[in-house]
C-alpha cells in the first residue's frame, strides 16, 4: 500500500490518519506541535448544532447537525450535552427568531420555543430575555477527543512524528520527499501521496512544495475565559453570527467567544485590550454580572476559512473544500472541529480514487479507546500509572486528561 504523509496533528488530520489506517495504509503524521495545539485545540470548545448557522450557511449548517449527532453516537465520553439556546433581549432578535427556526428546519436541526420563565431557572445569570429557542449544540472536551482518535490511529499502524516541523518538500522518483526538523537536525523521508492538512497553514505549506497558495482565508477568534461557571448551557445571541454572541460552559470555566478578524500571519496576531472589553461590554446586555467578573486569560484560535466571499471572514463558508495539487497532494481547505470527521472521511475517499484502494469507513468507539489503548501499551507506563492512581479520588475526571497528555507522550515516540 501506498505512503502516506499527514502534515497537520489537529482534528482534520487525526481523523484522516484514522480512516488512512484503517484501510492498511502506511502513514506517517507530522506537526511541528503536538496533537490539537493549532486550530484545534484553540477554539470554544462547541460541538455545533448548525444553527449558528442555519440562516447564513446551510451547507455548514446540515454539516453540522449530522456530525453532532454521529460524533455523539461513539465519543459520548467527551461530550457534555448541555443543550444550547438562542436568547433575544429585544423585539428585532425576537423577529429573526422565526428566520432562525424555518432555516434550522430545513437544515434538520432540531429545535423549540421554551418559555422565558422556565428558562430563567436554568440560566438566572442570563437577563432581558425575550424569547428562547433550545438547540441542540453540546460541549466536547477537545484535547482528550483529540487523543483518542490519535490513539486509534496509533493501534491502527500510524506514526506519529510530533515536534517535527516540516522545512522542505520536493519531487525526485515519482517520490515525494519531505525534510523534517527533528532534534535539531533534518531528516528526510519519501512519500506517495501527501495530506496538507495544516489549517491556516496551508497556503504556507503549499508555497514551500512550490505549488503557490491555496484558497484559504486566515480568520483570528479572540475567546475571553472566565474562571467560574456563569452559565449552564451554550448560550447564543438570537442574530445573524457576530462578535461576542457564544458564551461557552466549559469544565468549570466559562468561555465568551469570538471575534473574526482576518490576518496575513496566523502565528503574528495580538489581542488587543479594547478588542477583549467590546466583546464584554457586548455580551453583558444580556449577561450582566460578566460586566463584575474579572475575566482570566484570553486567548484566540484561527480559522482556515474558504476565500470566496472576498474580505469579509463573517460571510465566509464554514463549510471545507479537497484540493488536489499536483500528482499527489491533496490540501484540506475550511471546516470546523466539529466536521474534522467528515473531513477526514472525504479525504480518505479521494485518495481512494486516486490509488484504487478500498477504503474502510467505520467509526471507532471511541468511549472504550483509553481502555484498550492502556490494556495494550500503558500498563508500564509512568506517566498513565500516575493518572491512573487518581481513579477513586477527589481527582478523578482529572486523571483522563492527564491520560491524553500520557498517550500524546507515547504516540510521540513512536
């Protein structure tokens, strides 16, 4: 079977080195990081529904809600359903709400009306409502969901060569060969085919095959946490996507997001102060009490956005596009964590066509992974003992992140 190169350790990559595996190609995944420390690891933390966008993007929209649910069907592990809502504080949000509903309708996404004073005992933090309409968005905890698909990859047969930026990529045989920096030294491996699978980086790692850019717009997202639980569910604003309308419970945290602001280097972004307190002075029209909450840290994400709408990242298609450059290089432009999945699955099927290989599209469970991956490699590890010594304790949902952080460490060497 072929070699394959996966440039790119986020959830696109992850999931296409799964599906790669499975199929019993040789693959080899590189990222000058470790696994989900790009895009992936950066963003709010939200398993969409689609609804954020049903109205302005219904490709992305039916995108979502299929992932959602099949995401939540093996990897219920990670996932705390906590239900989402779109909150209108005022007459003009309370009439988009009918535009809101018939477009998640026609996306296939669930939803209902709920009553302002029942909702007001779920969320007492959330003020000047006017109406509520409950989707089905979900939180998923993206590193340990990370590490569990790259785990199965791992069991499958893939190597992983984290921390291994890749420096240069050339023709020579019919071969694709990469230079790799590793250990302070370069080292140099052939490949078949390749997988650009570096987000906001693509039309960087392009440039260096020499193949020029690729149709990949650059979209920084500033998230604002909050050290305390201010909300029990997703909260939405009910308008069209903008700034500061996501708050985002998350393990104890609660995460205000986002901004959209294009950029030309996705690794030279600075937030700025004035940025940080718009997004606050925004968002607490109808959560109050963060306007009295110093906020902790921020933090920002950027998108791999498709280009064809011009400038404007708000308008731009959350949905993703294959690229094949080349005699074999297919570049992964666009998506969500949320449709890493489906991604992956698409890029697997192209270069089934491209190879005739027959690939295997089967879902792994991912609520048993840790198990098995511990009962096969991690008994006489150090660092899963030492996680696992925290089951019982006061610690306990603790330790599986450390877990992650274990098998990361092992898959890194392999």
């Amino acid at each position: 079977m072929e070699k394959i190169a996966v440039v790119g350790a986020g959830i696109t990559g992850l999931f296409t080195a799964y599906y790669l595996s499975a199929s019993g190609f040789d693959v080899e995944v590189f990222d000058k990081g470790d696994i989900a420390s790009g895009t992936s690891g950066k963003f709010h933390g939200m398993l969409h529904s689609g609804a954020r966008y049903a109205v302005t993007d219904k490709v992305s929209a039916s995108e979502c809600i299929s992932e959602n649910n099949t995401i939540s069907s093996f990897a219920r592990w990670f996932i705390n359903d906590t239900g989402g809502y779109f909150v209108s504080s005022n007459r003009e949000e309370s009439d988009y709400g009918d535009t809101l509903t018939k477009a998640c309708n026609d996306a296939g996404i669930p939803n209902y009306d709920i009553d302002v004073d029942e909702f007001k005992k779920i969320e007492p933090n959330v003020k000047n409502v006017d109406r509520v309409i409950h989707v089905p968005d979900k939180v998923i905890r993206a590193y340990e969901f990370s590490a569990a698909v790259a785990a199965e990859a791992f069991m499958n047969g893939t190597k992983f060569r984290l921390y291994s930026p890749v420096a240069s990529v050339s023709e020579k045989g019919g071969k694709y060969v990469l230079g790799i920096e590793r250990n302070g030294s370069l080292h140099y491996e052939h490949f078949d085919l390749i997988v650009n699978a570096t987000g906001p980086f693509s039309g960087e790692f392009l440039k260096l095959a020499g193949y020029g850019g690729s149709p990949v717009m650059p979209s920084a997202g500033i998230m604002v946490v909050f050290s305390k639980p201010i909300v029990r569910s997703i909260i939405n604003r009910m308008r069209e996507p903008s700034d500061a309308d996501i708050m985002v419970p998350y393990d104890g945290l609660s995460i205000l997001g986002t901004s959209a602001v294009i950029v030309d280097d996705p690794e030279n972004f600075s937030i700025d102060s004035e940025d940080v307190e718009a997004m606050i002075e925004d968002m607490s029209s109808l959560i109050p009490l963060i306007r009295n909450v110093n906020y902790s840290r921020t933090y920002y994400s950027v998108r791999p956005l498709l280009e064809d709408e011009g400038d404007d990242a708000r308008k731009a298609s959350r949905s993703f596009r294959i690229i094949k450059n080349g005699e074999g290089v297919f570049t992964v432009v666009g998506g969500k964590f949320t449709t890493g999945r489906l991604i992956g699955e698409h890029v697997a099927k192209e270069i089934s066509k491209e190879t005739g290989a027959t690939i295997r599209i089967e879902n792994p469970d991912l609520n048993s992974t840790y198990e098995r991956f511990i009962e096969k490699y991690g008994r006489d590890d150090k660092y899963i003992a030492k996680a696992m010594s925290r089951i019982g304790t006061i610690d306990e949902e603790n330790a599986m992140r450390s877990v992650a952080y274990a098998i990361s460490t092992i898959i890194e060497g392999s």
